[in-house]
C-alpha cells in the first residue's frame, strides 16, 4: 500500500477505509508489538521440538491455539490497519478489542509458561532462566498484579478512564504514545485473563466461583462504552475528530462504529471463553467426586480391614470350651 500524508512519523494510508485496505502492507514505524509476535512464534515452535525431541507430549491444540495469538497480534498490529488507527475511531477500537479481548486468551490456553519449565534444561545457562521464572511467578509484586482487585480496575481503565476524559488524546498524540497504549491493552487483558484460564502454577489461585465472577464482571464493560459511543451526538475525542479528507469518513458516524464494535466483537470472545472456563469447571468437580469416591471406598475397605482385625483378636481371646466326655460310666 502506499502512503500517503505524513503526521509526525507515521505515513498515513491514501486509500479511504475498507477491510481490503486495512489488511494491506504498510509497516509501523515502531513495530515493537509485530515483533515481538515473530518472536514468541518463533520460539513456541522451537520450544515444542525440545519437548517431542524429549519423548514427551505436547498437545496440537494449544500449539494452534498460541500460533493463531500471534498471528492477531502481528496482524492488527502490523499491517495498514494500524496506519489507519491513528485517525479512525473504528480501526483503533478493532485494534484495541483484539489485543485486549482476542489475543490474551490465545496466548494463554497456549501454556507458554509450562512449556518454558518443560523446554528449558535445568542445567547451565537455562538453570538461571528457571530460577529467574519462578522467582517471578512467587514474588510479591505477580500476586498484586495477578489479584482481581487490581485486574478489573486496571481493565475499566483501558475503557473508560482512556475514551471518557482527556489521557486518551495526551497519550495517542504521538507514536511512542500510540503504541504505549497498545502494549497496554495487550498487558490488561493477559492480566486479567491469565487467572481464569490458565493451568499452570500461579500465585494466586482464585476457586471457580471466584474466577465467574470475574468474567461476569468483565463482560458488560465493553459494551457500556459501545452504547456510550454510539449514542453520543459529537466526537469524544480529539484524536479522531479530523480523518484525513481523501478518506471520505465522518467522524460521527465512525465513533459509532466504533461503539458498534465495543457492543459486538467482546461477546463471542467472552461466550468462547465462559464455554472452556465452563467445561475446566466441570472437569475440576468430576475429578474432585471421584477423588471424594475413592477416599471413601478406601476408608470403607480400611475400617473393614480394622473390624475384621478386632474379631480375630476378639476369637483368640475367648476361652476354650470344655469337650464332653463321651465314655461311659461303669
């Protein structure tokens, strides 16, 4: 795609909005997050051979599952369609939707953590790789951050307090601003969503009703803003109010599509992730049954072992009958 006019750093796509031109190639010009992508992707892959080369199995699925994460965070971050979300509402709010509420849940049925325990050697340089991990995962500071009191706060930030007041227009006014904003959206939403979906070790370890809760609370956020921006008569910020010309957008009528896309992309995501935390949850309470089961069958079979125990101790106690005589008197 070519460019077209340039604001500050970034060159602006020429053609008016469409999806086709959305996902044409116009690189960012700080492609942290695109990079960051390949990386990850780079080492899963490698990650994973470690482990197979090792006679161990990893599933498919969650290799699918972190590659196609990735891949959306390439992708929305990479392409034209982040050229264009400098200046319009919709594309950004796409972009932020995704890397809040598509790719954290990617990445995270993924277990990158466990195949990093798994695929590191516990020997050498990967010795200190282990060691720094889980001193990480056991430190004060996972528990803060990791502890829904601090999630969902910091997840209601990224909506309201960004869209609603003047931190959003101070913080996209630059590229380095624009792209703080999206590591940020992409670190709220594994936040928020590494409590209730992952199955590696954490520090904090809410119980299943517990981790409902949260994502019934998380579920009406973004579409509360969606209704907030499409009913609002002018444009909430400055960022988005003038589109370039050639673009042909109103800007109005953006901010509603905007808030179109607040209201409808989150709620197959948060049905997606309520269905696996659903199913997890009813895995957890057969296990836990049949555990309960099988201490009760064995506490039945030990209490009849200890009475079986008590009767040949009570039969080796009881005195010996008397046998009566049986010849005959003269």
């Amino acid at each position: 795609m070519v460019g077209g006019p340039v604001i500050g750093q970034v060159v602006l796509p020429t053609s008016p909005p469409s999806i086709w031109a959305m996902l044409g190639w116009l690189p960012p010009p700080v492609p942290i997050l695109p990079v960051l992508a390949i990386v990850l992707a780079v080492w899963y892959l490698l990650a994973v051979r470690v482990v197979r080369s090792r006679g161990r199995r990893w599933a498919w699925s969650r290799t699918a599952s972190f590659l196609a994460g990735c891949i959306a965070l390439a992708a929305v971050t990479g392409l034209a369609i982040d050229g264009y979300g400098y200046r319009l509402f919709s594309a950004f709010m796409f972009q932020h939707l995704t890397l809040s509420i598509l790719v954290p849940p990617l990445l995270v049925l993924g277990a990158p953590g466990r195949l990093l325990l798994r695929s590191t050697p516990h020997r050498g340089l990967g010795r200190y790789v282990v060691i720094s991990a889980l001193g990480g995962l056991r430190c004060r500071a996972s528990r803060i951050v990791l502890h829904p009191g601090f999630t969902i706060p910091v997840f209601l930030l990224s909506y309201y307090g960004l869209y609603l007041s003047d931190l959003f227009d101070a913080a996209a006014a630059s590229v380095a601003g624009h792209v703080t904003l999206q590591v940020f959206f992409l670190a709220s939403g594994l936040l928020f969503i590494l409590p209730i979906l992952s199955t590696g070790p954490l520090p904090v370890r809410q119980s299943n009703l517990g981790r409902f809760f949260d994502i019934f609370v998380e579920m009406p956020l973004h579409v509360f803003i969606g209704v907030i921006l499409m009913m609002a008569p002018r444009t909430l910020t400055e960022t988005f109010a003038q589109p370039p010309p050639n673009w042909n957008v109103d800007p109005v009528a953006d901010q509603g599509v905007a808030g179109a896309l607040a209201w409808s992309y989150g709620e197959p995501v948060a049905l997606l992730t309520t269905l696996i935390f659903a199913i997890r949850w009813r895995r957890d309470e057969e296990s836990e049954s049949a555990r309960r089961e099988a201490d009760v069958e064995r506490d039945e079979a030990e209490l009849a072992a200890y009475n079986a125990f008590l009767r040949g101790l009570h039969r080796q106690r009881r005195p010996p009958t008397d046998v009566p005589s049986t010849a005959n008197d003269d």
